[in-house]
C-alpha cells in the first residue's frame, strides 16, 4: 500500500440517481437559497482579516486541519453553488463556499470555474501557479496543517514542480481505489480474475497499478498499451482512472462486453448516456463517491452524503462510499 492510513471499510450503496444537470435533484426555491446563501458567506466570511483571525484560533483549538479547492467538472455543478455571473466573476480566484466535518476535524472548501481545459492550455501556467499560491497563502493564513485540490489539479501541480511529493489527497484516493477493487471484486465473485486500469500511466492510475503488481492486471491508455482482446467476454473488473468520457470511446470500439464490472474513479461520474449504454451492454457499473464525513452545502450528484476522496488528508481518511449508479 502507498499509505500507511488506510480506509476502515467499504460501503456499497445501490443506484442513486444520477442526472444530467445536478440542480434538477431539487425544488428551484432550494436551488436559489443555496446560491443566496454562498453569496452571504462570501461576503462576509471571504476575506483575508477573516481567515487570519480564524487562524490565530486554530493555532490554539487545531480544528480546522485543511483547505479544499474544487472545481466544476461540469456547467451543472457550476450551477449548483452560484449564479452564472459569480462564477464568470470567480473564474480563477478561489471563493469561500462550505465547509465538511471529517475525524473531528474541519475542511473549508473553495471553488473556482475553471475547467479542465483551462488548467491544460499553454497560456494558463502562470494563472494555474497563482491559484496555487493564494490556496497556499489561505492555508497559512487559517494555520490549516493541509491543503488538497480536487480532479487533475494534484497531479498539474506535481507536473509543475509546485508539489515536491505525493500529495496527501492523492494518497488517500490510492488507498480508496484499492480498497474499493477489493470490495467490487468480492460482491461480483471476482476474485482471482484479470482487472482491467484505464489510465493506468496517469498521476494516481500508476500508483494503484504499482500496488496490483501481485494480481493479473492489464494496463492500458490511449496512444499507450493496447486493450487485452484475448479477454473478450471473459470475468473481468475494469477500473477507469482515467476521464469520464473515455467509457463511450471503448463501448464504440466494442471493447466493453456482458458480465464486465466497471468500477469508475474519475470525476465526473460517467454522463447518463454512458450509463444506459453500459446498462443495455449488460454491465454493473460502481461509482467511487467519497468517504463518509458530512459537509455544507453537501456535495452535489454522486458526491452527496460524502466527501471527494482528493478532499480528505490521511490522518482523517474514513470509510470509502461506492455507489452503484447502473
């Protein structure tokens, strides 16, 4: 294992519904106060004076351990915290809008707009090195022993040099993964059998296939390692840790089958017109939702009632939630 804090258990909820646009799980009266309500907290707990005077108090309670950066994946989860012009606004300045309880501890979440493919263009690097310092400059300000990101953002900057090692969040989101193989593997009687790791040369796909390296583990990635096709319509587990999307090019290569067990990382959770192809396919598809804590507002889609992995240190990692979407 890649941690010495490892999650205490597993837990496997069956399908939640998964919507295209997260907003529509709620009433628009429910919609509006949460925005409202981001825009109060904002206003007047989203300063510098702030975070420093809570700091001076952290220093003597220590109960705020970390500081969470996410980001949308999706426009839907955009709109899920904020008005369209807060977000535009906010785009690449982090913006107080929550908080979770984990371990007895406090996590602030900060939010910005940008996407992916923001964080990816050659043009951004000096933005991206800037969110990152004023995350730091916000840890430090708050004295919060931690500071993780949510999606790709642990591995850019590692990429980047602005991370000299593994990050802590990365850490647990390993330790998740395997724990959570381990879990699907044992419900859908397939112990012993081959797994299948998309993404298995990225940031966190490389760590978890170096902790399978005593099982049968196939590792593919695009433009890398090619699909195992002697495994056709065989028992297998496969683990994307890759990107959301990724599912649809393989399903129209005809290169997901009957019977396979999916078992999906990455954020997003796979769109619903992925999971009803997979549906009509035959597959059982299990999403890694988070870890058990409670946080406000809650996560939005298959996030809510847990926290993200990425958003949790070692020292509070608790037990894994993997729900079963399709």
């Amino acid at each position: 294992m890649v941690s010495d804090t490892c999650a205490k258990s597993v837990n496997v909820q069956k399908k939640p519904l998964v919507h295209k646009n997260v907003a529509v799980r709620e009433s628009r009266t429910h919609l509006h106060l949460r925005r409202c309500l981001m825009e109060l907290i904002a206003f007047l707990f989203g300063h510098d004076w702030v975070y420093w005077a809570v700091g001076k108090i952290n220093k003597r309670l220590k109960i705020v351990s970390s500081v969470f950066l996410t980001y949308p994946a999706t426009p839907a989860y955009s709109t899920y915290y904020v008005y369209s012009r807060r977000a535009k606004k906010n785009k690449w300045n982090p913006w107080l809008i929550g908080f979770f309880i984990q371990g007895g501890k406090i996590g602030v979440i900060f939010g910005i707009n940008a996407s992916d493919e923001d964080f990816y263009a050659k043009d951004n690097g000096k933005r991206m090195k800037e969110i990152y310092l004023r995350m730091e400059k916000i840890q430090i300000l708050l004295s919060a022993p931690y500071k993780t990101f949510a999606g790709t953002l642990p591995g850019l900057f590692f990429a980047r040099r602005l991370v000299r090692e593994m990050p802590a969040e990365a850490k647990v989101t390993v330790t998740a993964v395997i724990e959570a193989i381990a879990k699907i593997r044992e419900k859908e009687d397939l112990l012993g059998e081959p797994i299948i790791i998309l993404g298995s040369k990225g940031f966190i796909g490389r760590q978890v296939r170096e902790s399978l390296q005593d099982e049968d583990v196939y590792p593919v990635d695009l433009g890398g390692n090619t699909w195992p096709m002697h495994l056709l319509g065989k028992k297998v587990l496969l683990v994307n840790i890759t990107l959301s999307d990724v599912l649809e090019e393989y399903i129209n290569a005809g290169k997901i089958w009957r019977g396979m067990a999916i078992l999906n990382e990455v954020y997003p959770e796979p769109r619903q017109e992925t999971l009803a192809l997979l549906n009509k396919i035959g597959c059982s598809i299990y999403h890694i939702s988070g870890m058990r804590g409670k946080s406000f507002p809650l996560f939005p889609a298959a996030y809510r009632g847990g926290i993200p992995c990425c958003a949790v240190v070692p020292s509070a990692a608790t037990e894994v939630i993997i729900k079963r979407i399709s």
